[in-house]
C-alpha cells in the first residue's frame, strides 16, 4: 500500500485514477480547487477511511507526506483553459513547481499529466515522442501548451539537477463518464446536443483529425508509467491510434444516440490543430500498454452516463 497524492483529482481523468488507485488498496490524498472539478465526481469515494479530499491550489505550497504524485491539477478544456489564460499559465508552471519541491522534500515519484498539445498544430504524423513540435507562443491556445511545455522542462531539470524521480505522460484526447456537462471538448459537445434534440456543433469543416481514448485505458496507462522502471522517465505518448474526422465522430454520435440532431458548421477556433494521433511504440515496448476500448464502444458508455445525467431515456 502506497500513500499517493493526486492533484486535479476531482476532475474527470484524476476521479477515475482516484477510484483506481483506492481499489488496487492505496491510500488516496486528493487535491483540487474544484475549478473544473467537482466533489459528486468523488463523493462515493468519501466514504472510504483510505481517501481524503484537500480543497488547495496548486499554485500555493502543499506539504504532506506521500510516496507519489500524480500532477493533473490543470484545466483541460480550451474553453476553460482560456477563460483565464494568466492563471492558467500559473497552475502549470507554478503548480508543477510546487509539486516538484514536494517531490524533492519527501522523497516521493511525480508523474507528470502533459499533453499532445505540446505538439501544437503537427507537422509530423502520426507524432513521435522526439517531435518537438509546432506551437505558438503568444496564440490564444498558448497559455495551456507553453505551460505544459515549460512544466516537462521543470521536470527534466528537477531530474538532471536533484535526481528527482520523474515520470512524464502525454496524453492525447480522452473521454468518457465524469466529463461535465459543459466542459466544451468535442465529446461531451457532441453527445449532450444529441441528446437534447440540439444542433450538432462541428467548428471549421469537420474534416480535422482526432485520437479518441476511453478513460479507463488512460488511467491503466497512467498507472503503468508510475509503477515502470526507475529511470524511465519518459516523456511518453497514452493514446489510442484510431484517429477520426469530426464529422465522422459527428455521425457516429448521432448514429448511436439514434438522435434527430442536424450538423451545423461554425467558425474554426484559432491555432485548432488539424490532425493529431499518436505512435504508441514506446508505450507498447515499455509499459506492455495499449488502449483496449475502441470508440464505439466508449461512446455508448459515454452515452449511458449523460442520459443519466440529462435523466434522458
Ligand atoms: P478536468 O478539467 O476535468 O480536470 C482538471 C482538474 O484540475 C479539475 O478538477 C480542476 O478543478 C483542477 N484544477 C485546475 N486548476 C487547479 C489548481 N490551480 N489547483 C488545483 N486544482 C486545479 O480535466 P481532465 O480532462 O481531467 O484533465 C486532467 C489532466 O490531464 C490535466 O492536467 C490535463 O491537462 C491533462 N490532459 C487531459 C486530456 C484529456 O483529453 N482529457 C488530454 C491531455 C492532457
Ligand atoms: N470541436 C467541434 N465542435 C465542438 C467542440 C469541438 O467541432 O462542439 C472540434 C474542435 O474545434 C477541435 C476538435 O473538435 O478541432 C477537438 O476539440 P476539443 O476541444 O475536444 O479538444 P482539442 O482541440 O484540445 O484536441
């Protein structure tokens, strides 16, 4: 058993990482400011004697002790990364750092919750680890792929410089139960105006390109690198390599929710990458990882839980 810290915990990736962890027999310190997180996506975890919720920010200091530190802490969602982008900037940068200090003062592993947006707008594909990437620094995405590219380059300094023990995960789209209703990314946009009989947003023409994993493949995945060789640091993609239109996922939406919701076109967002998937060889290889949970399949889980949130049958 394991005393573990998870920041961001009760936002939609970190509340299922928290269940997971708490079942394998863990102890469980969760830490949020509920920003985008909410308590009902932990609250049957309350319950449990070996978990322990924090309302903190990560961007003041936290001491506690613990053995790991999974640092999700971070909006995901450009509508929330960008409704107020300075602080986003400092949850990533200042966050990271004060979960690194922590790292470094009890001795604990940290792992690290980076992204695919670190690859921008790709110029490779599918995008390899040693891609650096085709980002804009002053654009309005900017704020959330600059701070996740400036918190792995405090990571690997920690490491070359104190030895500290990293781990760096970069995860591409993810989805499933426990997003919230209004959380702006394509999935849950998607499956909620389906629902409610609403037109079906696609941004530009519908014909940009995402990799879709379900939850619980990703927090396997997340697992796995925390629990992988000391020395491997990463940074590694977690993805699954099925990639899809927007318009595909558009139609498959409507076809599984058998709604009656039209497609309309809005204005692409800017600096919105036009493709993106994953090479998974070095999860594959190194954490004996792969998603295992295809897109329908996670789309009618996805599905079941909106009705119930919409109380739709
Ligand atoms: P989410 O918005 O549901 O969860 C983020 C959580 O962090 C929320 O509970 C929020 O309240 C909390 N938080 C935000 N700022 C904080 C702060 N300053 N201090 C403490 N808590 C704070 O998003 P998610 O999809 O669960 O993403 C979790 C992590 O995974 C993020 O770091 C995100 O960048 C990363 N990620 C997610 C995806 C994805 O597709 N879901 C893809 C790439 C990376
Ligand atoms: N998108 C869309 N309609 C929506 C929400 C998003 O067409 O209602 C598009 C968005 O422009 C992007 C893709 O779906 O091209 C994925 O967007 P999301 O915000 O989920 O994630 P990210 O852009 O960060 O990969």
């Amino acid at each position: 058993m394991k005393r573990i810290l998870v920041t961001g915990g009760a936002g939609f990736i970190g509340s299922h990482l928290c269940k997971k962890l708490l079942e394998k027999g863990n102890e469980v310190i969760c830490a949020d400011n509920l920003f985008t997180g909410t308590k009902r996506n932990v609250e049957k975890l309350l319950d449990n004697h070996r978990f322990e919720f924090i309302r903190h920010d990560v961007i003041r200091e936290l001491l506690v002790e613990v053995d790991q530190i999974y640092n999700l802490a971070c909006p995901a969602s450009p509508v929330h990364y960008q409704y107020n982008p300075v602080k986003t900037l400092k949850t990533s940068i200042i966050g990271a750092s004060n979960m690194l200090a922590l790292a470094d003062a009890v001795h604990a592993r940290i792992l690290q919750a980076s992204t695919s947006e670190i690859y921008g707008n790709p110029k490779v594909h599918p995008q390899p680890e040693e891609y650096w990437g085709n980002v804009n620094p002053i654009g309005v995405r900017s704020c959330y792929d600059e701070g996740k590219r400036a918190a792995e380059t405090l990571f690997f300094d920690y490491h070359r410089q104190n030895g500290l023990d990293i781990k760096v995960v970069r995860i591409f789209n993810t989805y499933g139960p426990n997003m919230s209703m209004n959380d702006g990314r394509v999935v849950s946009n998607f499956i909620v105006q389906a629902l409610k009989g609403e037109d079906i947003t696609i941004y530009g023409d519908g014909s940009q390109t995402r990799s879709f994993c379900y939850v619980d493949d990703l927090v396997d995945g997340l697992i796995c690198m925390m629990d992988s060789r000391k020395g491997f640091t990463g940074p590694v993609n977690l993805g699954n390599p099925k990639e899809f239109t927007m318009l595909e996922l558009a139609e498959k939406v409507i076809g599984l929710t058998g709604s009656k919701s039209k497609i309309v076109y809005r204005n692409l967002p800017q600096d919105d990458p036009m493709q993106r998937k994953p090479r998974i060889d070095l999860a594959q290889k190194e954490l004996h990882w792969e998603p295992t949970v295809m897109l329908d399949e996670g789309l009618k889980r996805t599905i079941e839980y909106f009705k119930k949130e919409l109380r739709v049958n």
